[in-house]
C-alpha cells in the first residue's frame, strides 16, 4: 500500500488481512464453543458462541467496507486520500516544557517503590489472611514497572 505522508490522519487498514483474520476467529470460536458444549458447560459455550456471532457480524461489516471501495478518490490520477498539506497546521496549544531528570527518576522510584510495597505486604502479610488477594496485589505489582519505565520517560524528548 502506497504511503501518502499523512497515515495518522486518513490511515487505512489492510481489509483483506482483517477479514482473514476474523474468518478464523470466528472458525475457531464457534468450534470451541461446540466443544466446551460437548463437555457439558452450557454457560462457556454460550459466551464462546457469542463471541463468534460478534466476529461473523465484524466480517459482514468487512465485506461491507470492502465492496465500498476507496474512499476520498475523484479520479484514478489522484491518490485515495488528500495529500499533505504544504503548511503544517497551527499547534492550538504551546508545547509542554521539558521534565527534568529529578522528577523522571522520582515519578520511578515512587512507582518502583509502590511495586516492591506490594509485594512486600502481599507474601510478608496478607498471605496470611488470603492468599487471592495475595495473588491479586502480586498481579497488579506486575503491571506496574512498565507502567513506571512509561511514566518516567514521559517527556524527556521534549529538551
């Protein structure tokens, strides 16, 4: 597919690709919903089965999609979509300024701190009363260093 420079704005998905994709979801969720039937959980079967009749209903809309053609093309000379525009258009709001190196490794370490926290309290106390909750609060200590790489990299491009 042709790049036309200005993808974040009128990106277009690869249909094709999209329906391939949900024919096969929708394949292999109406068979687990016939073999989780067969096992007698009537309850999963009916939640997979949903599933799958969602998907068939995102291939309907594909096809759909798909015999509408391209969209914004007056011509065969002219691109699918509009070109760039020459003058890039004004920034409503002034940029943020940049964050400092103190506060990128404070917003870490708090978060860090909050991570090696939980799990602290999780095995050392909790565990003792429940161990799902236990679980829970190591689960959720989990998410929480990408979450802190994420947030203390947040704006140290902005120099």
């Amino acid at each position: 597919m042709a790049r036309t420079g200005d993808e974040p704005a009128h990106a277009r998905s690869p249909l094709g690709l999209r329906l391939g994709l949900t024919i096969a979801g929708t394949v292999l969720w109406a068979g687990a919903a016939a073999l989780v039937l067969s096992a007698g959980m009537t309850a999963v079967a009916l939640v997979f089965a949903a599933i799958a009749v969602l998907s068939a209903l995102n291939a309907a809309f594909v096809v759909h999609r798909m015999r509408q053609g391209p969209h914004f093309q007056p011509g065969p000379d002219v691109p699918p979509y509009r070109p760039v525009a020459d003058d890039p258009p004004e920034r409503v709001r002034p940029p943020r300024p940049p964050v400092d190196e103190r506060t990128r490794v404070t917003r870490y370490l708090v978060l860090m701190g909050i991570c090696l926290g939980l799990l602290v309290l999780a095995w050392g106390v909790v565990r003792l009363w429940s161990v799902p909750l236990a679980v829970g609060m190591s689960m959720v200590a989990m998410v929480l260093p990408p979450i802190a790489a994420v947030v203390a990299n947040h704006g140290w491009d902005r120099h």
